[in-house]
C-alpha cells in the first residue's frame, strides 16, 4: 500500500523500519559512535539506525541533534531515510546535512518496526508493499458528555470481543460520512443524530492489514439503543474511561482525533 507524504529533504531509500511511538531525541537517544537507540521509552532501544527506515512522530531536544545526526551519516551509521508525523527543524536539518531522504505527515502508529518500506520523498510517498490497505469509518456518538462503546460479537470477521465504537467498511468511492450514518442506523437503530466534526484518518494495524480508519463525531438525540448481530452489549463511558477496555486498536487515538484528549 501507499501512504502520501511531505517531502522534506529529497530522496529515496528503502529498507527494514524501525518504528517508536513516542517523540525522539538524537542527544541521548542513540549512540553517536554506533548508531544503536539508547532510549528504552522508543520500544526498540539496543536496534541500530544504520540503513533502516526511522519512524517517529517528531523530533524533539537541543539543537545539537542536528549535528548528531549529521554525524551519524557521514560515519555510514545514520539511517536510510527518516518518517515522522511532524517534521521539527533540528531533524530536518540534520537530515538535510546528511543527505538522508525524509517526509512527514505519516501517521507512524500505524507502522512497524520490521516493515518494509520504500520511502519517496521526491514524490511525497511511502510504501509498504507487504501491507494491504482497508479503507473503514468509526463514528464516536455522543450524549451529555458520554460516548458510546459496543462488544464485538464472535459472528463478525475481526476484533471479537473488543470493544469499539461504530465502524463499517467503505465501499469503493462511498463518501465516508454518509456510510458512517448509515452505520450507526444498521448498528444501533439511533435516528436523528448531528454531525459534529470529522478528524484526520488513523492508521490501525493488524497484522499485515492497514485500517484507514475516518473519524466523525454525531451528536445522539438518545442513549437508547438497539444493537444488531454485529455487538452484543453497549456502554456509555466518559472519554477518560476508555483506557479500562479491551478495544480494537487504536480506538483512543480516534476519540481523540474528533474530541481532543480526554481530560
């Protein structure tokens, strides 16, 4: 599959990723002389940059980073090339000294370390070729405060027995706004809900399967529900009780792409 991007210093490169969730600082995190990650926060700490492809949402930390990674190229163990979801100008500028291609706009949680990926700053792209793409809406419903959480049933082909919000498959061009209502009338019987807002898609993996999940928020006129055979029980939860359930993945980071972080 192919995800767009920004290009930031052009390039191409491909190679194994290495992927951490979490910002990332050249001073202290690796090893200059090495190259190895030495932050255990990143879940990859002991892994070696040189020749992979680093993905991490941005960077962060003292100027000196862009020499650190400056360094790291010229010694031959920088990396091929670097994703983040939010280029910083201390990366960009190390990796611009170093020459090493790298984009942004990547939502990198949905990447994982291992994957191959071909990185295209040149074109704005990346691509996994051992990934397939799934293309599906969630709709987070909202009443006084509440949202709504459902239980997958063991009838449904994926995620059984998670909890999730109302989600569906996109069907080829279908605008994904209107299968999302048409979602949530098959799944929960609701009828006059109001469109609130829609947020930047996440990606969710499984496996070798990409979810491109679209976000929307809907107003419920009502808390009563009537699940079809895809759930099998229903809850009204606060934002900030959704860390308490077993969910498919990712589901925090769509609550939050449409309600902000939980307070």
């Amino acid at each position: 599959m192919r995800i767009r991007a920004r290009g930031i210093v052009p390039g191409r490169a491909s190679g194994q990723a290495i992927a951490s969730r979490t910002p990332f600082s050249f001073v202290g995190g690796v090893d200059p002389a090495t190259g190895s990650i030495l932050d255990d926060a990143t879940g990859v700490a002991g892994e070696r940059v040189a020749g992979r492809i680093f993905a991490f949402p941005r960077g962060k930390g003292s100027t000196v980073g862009s020499y650190v990674v400056y360094g790291l190229g010229k010694r031959g163990h920088g990396p091929a090339a670097i994703v983040n979801q939010r280029a910083d100008a201390v990366v960009a500028v190390g990796a611009t000294l170093a020459g090493i291609p790298m984009v942004d706009r990547v939502d990198v949680g949905g990447l994982r370390t291992g994957d191959r990926i071909v990185v295209d700053a040149n074109r704005g792209s990346i691509e996994l070729p051992d990934v397939k793409r799934n293309r599906v809406v969630t709709a987070i419903l909202r009443n006084r405060g509440h949202i709504l959480l459902v239980r997958r049933s063991e009838k449904v082909g994926s995620f059984r027995g998670r909890w999730s919000a109302i989600s569906g498959h996109i069907e080829g061009r279908e605008d994904p706004k209107h299968r999302a209502v048409v979602e949530v009338r098959e799944e929960t019987g609701l009828r006059g809900i109001v469109f609130r807002s829609a947020g930047e898609p996440v990606l969710a993996r499984d496996g070798a399967t990409m979810y491109i999940v679209h976000p929307f928020l809907f107003e419920a006129p009502s808390r009563r529900v009537h699940l079809d055979w895809e759930n099998v029980e229903h809850r009204w939860i606060r934002p900030g009780e959704l860390h308490r359930f077993e969910t498919v993945p990712r589901l925090m980071d769509v609550v939050v792409a449409v309600l902000g972080p939980p307070a």
